[in-house]
C-alpha cells in the first residue's frame, strides 16, 4: 500500500533497478511496512525549472496507510531526502514531498480494499 511516485528532470538513465531497490527497501524500513506492499514510481526527464533553472529538482508523494503524521513525517523525511541525494543528486532544497496518508477504505487491493484485508 504505500506508494513513493517522484517526479523529476533527473534523466532515465540516472534511474537504475539498484536505485528503485534502495528506496524501496527505505520506504519499507521507514513506514514499518512489508516492502512486498510498497509501490516506487519515478517520472524521470519532466520539463521542470525551480527557482529558475533546470538544475536537479523533484516532486514527490509518500502515500500511506497509517505511519504518516507530524513526527513520522520528520523521520520519514529525514531517510528518503539524503537518499535521493546521494543517489539521483536532487538537493534537499529542491525537493517537495507530499505526505499522504490514506484511511484503509480509501486503497483498493486484490479486488477489495485495505479495510476488508486488515480488519
């Protein structure tokens, strides 16, 4: 159920499997979450200028189930901006995210949703 999606001008080829791998495994770690449920979507090569260049920038979206609140999303924060730096060169201060957090009625899975598999 959670869904890490960054948009960015970071070009395709910068994004490898490794990389995916990487923020997967750390969405995981960082939401307590199995990371057979967790989804990593990146939109490489956007048409995207911040602050009036096209120097490496982003947007993105944490959405989850539960784990999301004012103090997760420090942590949370705190695990994937130093990861997308290092590993796609995006600095911190040219990157939003988005926390989302979803009540379990609200994401479909498996022909059902969350709220009928967790109870």
């Amino acid at each position: 159920m959670p869904h890490f999606r960054l948009e960015t001008n970071v070009s395709k080829s910068k994004v490898t499997p490794e990389i995916l791998k990487k923020i997967s495994a750390a969405v995981a770690k960082t939401l307590g979450k199995p990371e057979s449920y967790v989804v990593v979507t990146i939109v490489p090569d956007q048409l995207m200028h911040w602050d009036g260049d096209d120097k490496p920038c982003g947007t993105a979206t944490l959405m989850s189930i539960g784990s999301l609140g004012v103090e997760q999303n420090k942590k949370h924060a705190a695990v994937l901006y130093p990861l997308l730096k290092k590993e796609l060169g995006i600095p911190d201060d040219r990157l939003y995210i988005t926390f989302s957090d979803q009540s379990s009625s609200n994401v479909g899975y498996s022909g059902t949703t969350f709220q009928t598999i967790l109870g």
